[in-house]
C-alpha cells in the first residue's frame, strides 16, 4: 500500500492538500500549523486503535496504518483551539450578530464570490437542478467557510485528528470518541483516493476543502461531481459545488422554499419564550406565531410550513435581531449548527447574487 500511496503522492498534495457543520466549521486565523510536536510513535492506545481499525476494515494493512499513526504528532495548539472562548469575569462574551455579520460581509468577500459563481455558473445551476438548492446558498456555504479556497487550513489533518482522538483536553465535554470516528473515516478515505494521510491539510479540527467537509462526511455525502473518478473537494470546485449542495438536501433542504422571513418577536415576555423554546426547529405554524402575538410579514403569514422564532443578539446595548426561519434555515444550521452562521451565509449568498444581477 505504501508505494502506490507514493505513486498517487502528488495528485494528492494537489487535490487534498487543504481538504468543512458542518460542523462543524473549525479555523481561526492567526495559528501557523501547530505540527511540530512528539510523535505518537508505538504507544499502546494509538496502537491498538490502529489494530481496531484493521479488523474493521479487511482492505486496509495493518501496517501501513500503524506506520501512519505512529508518525502523526501531539499539537498542542489543537488542544487549545478546541476549547471554549474564554470567559471574562466569569461571563460568556455576549454574541454579536452585526459584528459577526460583518465579518463575512466585506466587499472583498462578496467580489470573490462573484468571481467564483461566473467560473463556476454551469456547475451551479446543474447542482440546483439536481438537488433543488440555489446557487446563491453553495456560494454562501463556500464564502463563509474558506472564502471560496483561500482559507482552508493549515493543520496536518492526521496530527489534528490523532492529538483529538487520544488527547482530548480536559474541561469541556469529551468528544475523543467522535474524533477517534472521524480519523477513522480519514485514513479510509485516504486509502480509497491513494492519498499520503501525512501530506493532507486542513483545520485545527480536521475539516477539509473548500466547503470544510469532516472525513466522515466526505465518505457519506461528498460527491463527483465533474466526473474524473475522484473526489477532490479542495482542487475541484465542481467537486465542493455539487457536494454542498447534496449535503443540504440530505438535510432536508425544499426545492424553492424561502429560508426566512422577517418578523418582529411577541412583546410579551412569555409568548416570546414559547416560540423561542424549540431554538432553531421549525415547530410553529404562521398562525400560531400570529396567535403569540409575532408580527410577521405578508410573505411568512402566507407560509404554510412550520417556522422557527430565531434569535440574534447583538452586544449587550442593542436589541436582539429576530427572523422566523423555515426548514430550509434549520437545514443550513446542518452544516453547522449556529443560527448566526446560517443567516451569514444567506446575506452573503443574496449579497453576491445582487452584484451578479448588477453585471
């Protein structure tokens, strides 16, 4: 398995090089690549998952993938960037969706992503007739989580993955068990595609491409889309395209169903509660919003699926920002699980589709 790894290495720097809620949803700029620590080298825990993994999977040698995890290395800035953001006085730093919105909302950003939809037009509009979702929410997707390839990290996959799996931090829920899953779906992945695990980068959480795929994800969703026998979510954009798009549907993404509507919360303190208890899951009919007192446009009161009251904070001065999410909203909070997320993908998709009806 070695030499054909080798044989495949360079198509491999190329094609995964920096191989996206969802997710997770896992960079933060400023950290150079953390690998640089101790190698896991034949240490029991790590061998014996690599024993597991080759009675799992018959196709892959036993050999090789100890040879791979004994070479990944212990980051320690993974362990601190896995971590919650720290408090200040013992308090949670409140959110800000303007100051979030901002963020992804630049003119930079939606330039490059009128750039990237004229280059990539055709594959966007086979992907909405196939799988129903508009280009404007892939484009968003992909701004958001790598700003269409410039930011798709710049970890070892193995090292961010192995230092999860067998190092997770102390102080927060324990997800070693689905770190342990997902570098599992890595190495399989990377043996499919003949890919050197050590030479794939991506987020300090493992995700990867354009569109920040975790492993796991690219072996169930991912998708060939420009037909070359390969899935390559970092060097084909046709790949990411059609991949978002059957990500989405799978969650439950409806064919030419709006993702929300504006509306203005109940006053009431109670009423509000209630329609914000189900969070971000659509429960509530445009009727029953209107009975709790929301005042939703004409649009949402004509809506007959179930709707969501959303809420964003913005800072402690300002009022929260409220909108009645569809199943299409709670199908992008799939991806990654945030509402401020969700709604920033949708203004910079419907930001790029304006400057691409203003060509």
């Amino acid at each position: 398995m070695t030499m054909f790894l080798q044989r495949r290495n360079l198509r491999c720097l190329v094609a995964a090089f920096a191989l996206s809620g969802a997710a997770a949803r896992a960079r933060r700029p400023g950290h150079r690549n953390g690998s640089r620590g101790d190698p896991y080298g034949a240490r029991d825990d790590v061998m014996r998952f690599a024993d597991e993994l080759a009675r799992r999977h018959p196709q892959l040698d036993a050999t090789w993938l100890r040879a791979q995890l004994q070479g990944a290395r212990k980051v320690e800035s993974v362990r601190k960037l896995i971590m919650p953001a720290p408090t200040v006085n013992g308090k949670t730093t409140v959110k800000n969706w303007a100051a979030y919105r901002a963020r992804f909302l630049d003119r930079e950003r939606i330039a490059a992503g009128a750039a990237f939809w004229r280059a990539n037009e055709p594959w966007l509009q086979r992907a909405e007739q196939l799988w129903g979702v508009p280009a404007q929410v892939i484009v968003g997707v992909i701004g958001v989580e790598t700003y269409y390839g410039r930011l798709t990290g710049t970890f070892r996959v193995i090292d961010a993955l192995a230092t999860l799996s067998f190092d997770f931090p102390t102080g927060r829920s324990d997800r070693a068990p689905f770190f342990r899953s997902e570098l599992e779906q890595f190495l399989v992945w990377c043996a499919r595609e003949r890919c050197d695990p050590a030479q794939v980068q991506g987020s300090f959480a493992g995700a990867m491409g354009l569109p920040q795929f975790m492993p796991g994800s690219i072996n169930r969703w991912a998708v060939d889309f420009d037909g070359d026998g390969h899935i390559n979510l970092a060097g084909s954009a046709p790949d990411a395209i059609g991949s978002v798009a059957r990500y989405l549907h799978y969650f439950g993404w409806q064919r030419g169903q709006p993702t929300h509507f504006d509306v203005r919360a109940p006053d009431n303190a109670a009423d509000r509660a209630l329609l914000l208890s189900p969070d971000i899951l659509p429960l509530f009919s445009a009727d029953e919003f209107v009975e709790r007192g929301a005042t939703l446009s004409a649009e949402g009161r004509a809506h007959d699926g179930p709707l969501a009251l959303v809420e964003l904070h913005n800072g402690d001065a300002a009022a929260p920002s409220h909108v009645a999410g569809t199943r299409n909203f709670w199908a992008v909070t799939r991806y990654n699980w945030s509402s401020y997320y969700a709604l920033a993908v949708i203004d910079l998709g419907a930001a790029v589709a304006q400057r691409m009806a203003s060509r």
